[in-house]
C-alpha cells in the first residue's frame, strides 16, 4: 500500500506494510469496541421494543378524523414522537450488530425485521 506523506511543503509517495496480525479484532481493545447494550441488552429486550411499536401504531391510527382538537393533536404527536424514538434504537442495534460481524444471521435477520416494518409503515403512509 502507498500512503502520500507531506515533509516541508513537497509531497512524496511512500511505501508502507501493514501487520495483518494486528488487524484482527482480537487484539483490539475493549475500550474501541462499540458497546451495543447501551441501545439493548440482547434481543429478547429488543424484541419488546418491537411489540411495542407495534402496538403505538396501533394506537396511532385511532386518531384518525380527531386533528380538529387541539389536546388529540398533541398527543398524536407525542405518541408518534416515542415511536419514532424507539424505532430508531429498532434499527440501529441490529444494523450495528450486523456491521460488526456480518456473519451475524441473528443480526441480519433482526434486520430485516424491522426494515420490512418500516417499508410496510412508509408505504401505508402513501397509500393511506
């Protein structure tokens, strides 16, 4: 591999080796390692969050014809707020799992969980 080093304003190619023994995500501190159970613990915990979105969403569709009230408005909007919240967490932690070891199925099929769960609510939205 050539890197382009810069010494006194001239510009020079230089030939370096990386260590492929360093590389290996064994030899890596725990400290640079993402810590995903500040988003879920495992995915039991993330499997409630998963109901529960379910369930805000049905909640969600109860306010239909109700926007003439101001109160219902609100809490429309703080209700979709949470969801909104927690389906990002929904999907981070399996996308991040997944781009740690993609070899991950569990990540990769938690994944595409939830990304099915969002195309189906986006295209809801669309459609009515």
């Amino acid at each position: 591999m050539f890197v382009l080093i810069f010494l006194k304003g001239r510009m020079k190619w230089k030939k370096i080796r990386w260590k492929r023994k360093n590389l290996k995500r064994d030899n890596i501190g725990q400290e640079y390692k993402w810590n995903l159970s500040d988003i879920y613990e495992n995915y039991s915990a993330w499997e409630k969050d998963f109901e529960k979105v379910g369930e805000l969403k049905g909640e969600l569709a109860k306010f239909k014809g109700q926007f003439g009230n101001e109160g219902k408005l609100l809490e429309f909007f703080q209700k979709q707020e949470e969801m909104d919240k927690i389906s990002y967490k929904l999907y981070r932690y399996p996308q991040l799992a997944r781009d740690l070891n993609s070899s991950d199925k569990e990540a990769v099929e938690h994944l595409q969980k939830v990304q099915f769960f969002c195309l189906r609510r986006f295209l809801l939205n669309c459609l009515g």
